[in-house]
C-alpha cells in the first residue's frame, strides 16, 4: 500500500510539473466547448428565400407576410425574375418563389382545385388549380428540402385559415419533446462531452508509459519490483482524478455559463461518466505500452479515439441513418453509449432503460479494456 501510494504522489508531482496535463484536462476542453457552442449550428438560421409576383400583389398581402413569419427565413422580395435566378445560382438565396399572374384568378375560380405547390422551373398546368413555383438549390439536398416543406406548409396553413378547396378539415398541431426550443446546441454540447472525455483519458494516458521510455525513468521504475496491479493502479487513480474535475468543469460550463438545460440525475451522471472515463483511461495506457514514443501514441489516440468519437458516435450523423456495416462497426465504439446516455439526461431526464443498457455495455468495455491491459504491461525489459 505504501509502494502504491509512492507511486501515486509521484504521478501527481509529475502532472505537477508537465503542463501540458493541465493544458489537455482543462484549456482543451473550453477550446472545444466553444467551438461546439459557437462554430457548429445545425439550426437553419437566417436562409435567404426570394419571392416573384408576376401579377398585382393587392389580394396576396396575407400569403406574402406568412413567408416571412419565422425566424429563420429572410424574405427578400424581387422585380426582376432574371435577378433572382442569378441569386439563387451564385448562392445568395437558398430558395425562389414564383407567384404566376392567374394565380388570383384560378384561386377564384367557382370549380376551384386549391393551391399546389410545384417544385422545379417547368410544370404541366392543370385547369381551376392555383400555382405556387418553387425553386431550390439542389447543391445542399437538406436546405432544398427544409425551403420546400416550409413554403408547402405555409401555403396550407393559408388554405386552412381562407377555406379553400384542397385544404383539410383537420388541423394538426405539433408538439416538441426534450427540447422545445428546437435548439441543436442543447444536444451537441451535452453529446460532445463524449468527444472531450475520449480525448482528455486516452491523451493523458497515452503520454505516461511512453514519456517514462522516452526519459529513460522506465528502468528505474521497474527496478522497484513493483507488481503490475501496483504499475497500472498509480498511472489510472491520478489520471481520474484530474479526468473527473475535468468533467465536473465542463458540465459547470454546459449548465451555468452556456445554460443548457439539465434534467436528469447529477449523481447517476458523474457514475456513468467515470466508467466511461475508466475505458477511455484504460485504452490510452494500452496504446502508451504499445507505442514508445509520445508522438506515435497522440497520432495514434487521434485516429482511434477522437475520429470514431466524433463520426461513429450518434453525436452529429445519426446512427440509424448510417450504412448497416457502419453501424455494425459503431457498436464497439465506447462512446456511442456514452452520447446516448448524456443526451438522455440533459434533455429527457433520468430514462433508467437507456441508462441502464448503455451503463451494462460500458461496463463491459470497461472489463475488456482491463483485462487487455493487464496483458500488454510489460514490466520486464528482456522481452
């Protein structure tokens, strides 16, 4: 126990003195926090849409102000038919909207079939329908299709409230669970807790076998005839420490500083988070043992690690999405589990099902990467 102890004073006189400990538990994590914050958005705020009346704008003033009723669309109104086309080729708009001179006139019209919404610039016209051209930039699939179903649901809500002929009897009202707001930072910022986490336990480990070669203070470590549960004890225990104050630092900054809101359990958390953080931990000593240089081990915990944590996760592409091979390959990423547990706490709540079959699958992480690492210390120089 004294020999262990020893071994743990040193690792921290050593976390002491090497800043760069400091540096990857706390200074990188707030340079991700903000980026996260501050640089990814997966909200589309502010997409330009223009609109063309070819006719008399008197009789439409109510459908042309519903255009520009939400938040994230700038409605930017054209003369000239050629202009707006220009625009929405060199990317100035996201969407056009053609309203034809007999628009009016067929919407009036006794036989009435409604208003249709056409996608394209070319249609087969059909008598007594009213027309609604939309144009969409095709280059970016996901906004072409956020600026159709906007314009598409707009113009419904406009047959609903006026009574014409192809709206429906019945009104649906939309309810949003777990995050209100709609807000993609609530979940990216909680998610990427995993990411941060990954990278904070493999790099501080992943130094520590590889820096005591690269300064030759490994001979004289295993000269101490130190056993191997002692060896992997004193380099895991003050790394956790320092891993987990980290944790309790970013959660402070998610909750208080980028208020983001928590409804889960903070002690079910900070459980959850230290197995994963034990696996993470556990995997950096692995490559550390396997790689006697410091440079080697970083690139290799990059790949490893930080790539996997960030595309393979759930935390930005949705895994059910994925091809089936990748999402076969994403069950033995650690942080899979992890993003969805946290996702779950800070925006659903303590959802035991969730916690309890991602905790049981971090565990088992955690018992592989263990008994992995008790095999590839090596505390004999001869092999």
């Amino acid at each position: 126990m004294n020999i262990l102890l020893a071994l743990i004073i040193k690792e921290f006189i050593q976390i002491k003195r090497d800043f760069s400990s400091v540096l990857i538990a706390f200074v990188l994590p707030l340079i991700l926090l903000l980026i996260y914050m501050y640089a990814i958005n997966l909200d589309s705020l502010k997409i330009n849409l223009g609109i063309k009346v070819n006719g008399q704008i008197r009789g439409l003033e109510t459908l042309i102000s519903s255009f520009s009723k939400n938040r994230y669309i700038n409605v930017i109104f054209y003369y000239d038919k050629l202009k707006m086309l220009d625009d929405l080729k060199s990317t100035k708009l996201r969407g056009a909207i053609i309203i034809p001179d007999d628009f009016l006139t067929n919407l009036k019209r006794k036989h009435k079939g409604g208003i249709k919404v056409i996608s394209g610039e070319n249609w087969t016209k059909s008598q007594n329908t009213a027309y609604i051209q939309v144009i969409t930039d095709g280059s970016e699939p996901n906004l072409a299709k956020y600026v159709y179903n906007y314009v598409l649901s707009v113009v419904n809500l406009y047959s609903i409230k006026n009574n014409i002929h192809n709206s429906s009897k019945i009104e649906v009202e939309s309810r949003v669970l777990f995050n209100q707001d709609s807000n993609s930072h609530y979940f990216i910022l909680p998610g990427s807790l995993s990411v941060t986490m990954t990278l904070i336990g493999m790099l501080l480990t992943s130094f520590v076998i590889s820096r005591e070669w690269e300064r030759g203070t490994f001979e004289l470590l295993i000269s101490t005839h130190i056993s191997k549960i002692q060896f992997i004890l004193s380099k895991i225990i003050p790394y956790f420490l320092l891993g987990l104050t980290s944790f309790a630092f970013n959660v402070f900054l998610c909750i208080f500083i980028f208020k983001i809101p928590f409804c889960g359990n903070m002690l079910i958390l900070f459980i959850v988070s230290s197995i994963f953080l034990l696996v993470c931990l556990n995997i950096g000593l692995i490559i550390s043992s396997l790689f006697k240089n410091q440079f080697t081990s970083s690139q290799t915990v990059m790949v490893l690690g930080f790539m996997p944590s960030l595309m393979l996760s759930g935390l930005i592409y949705p895994i059910f999405s994925m091809p089936k091979w990748i999402q076969i390959m994403s069950i033995i990423i650690p942080a899979r589990y992890y993003v969805s547990t946290i996702q779950t706490q800070f925006l659903a709540g303590n959802v035991l099902s969730i916690t309890l079959k991602n905790t049981f699958y971090l565990i088992i992480f955690f018992i592989i990467s263990t008994f992995i690492l008790y095999k590839k210390i090596n505390l004999r120089l001869n092999n």
